[in-house]
C-alpha cells in the first residue's frame, strides 16, 4: 500500500499478528505498527493508522494504532 507522504506499507505476519512495516522511498524501514489481521486500513496519518474490523455478530468497530517510528 502507498501512503500519501510516499511511503510504502507492507503487510508481515508474525505471532502478534499482522506487522505493518514502513519504508520510506529508498526502501529502509522507518516505521511500524502492529495491529490485528483482519483489520482493514483507511486512513494513515502522523502518528496514528485507522482502520476497521467487525466482531463476531459482523459489526464494524473502528481502531486506532500507533505508528511506532524509528524501528
């Protein structure tokens, strides 16, 4: 995925779930955020992803994670 401020969002599974890793243009990792698998990303910000997943009766909760920088 392509960020507006021309980063590169790439989607890693581990055992805490989904990783998204940040790169910037030259393809080094400044960033991170660590949310669930299933969530769905809208928005990306400075410093916080938006995203929504449903729960188990399908009803959709918004979430909100914290890019963690310099990772």
């Amino acid at each position: 995925m392509l960020a507006t401020d021309g980063t590169t969002w790439v989607r890693h599974r581990d055992v805490e779930g989904a990783r998204w890793l940040v790169l910037d243009r030259s393809g080094t990792i400044v960033a991170e955020v660590v949310a669930p698998e299933d969530l769905v990303i809208h928005h990306i910000g400075v410093e916080h992803v938006w995203g929504v997943r449903e729960d188990a009766l399908g009803i959709p909760w918004i979430y909100r994670f914290r890019i963690r920088k310099g990772s």
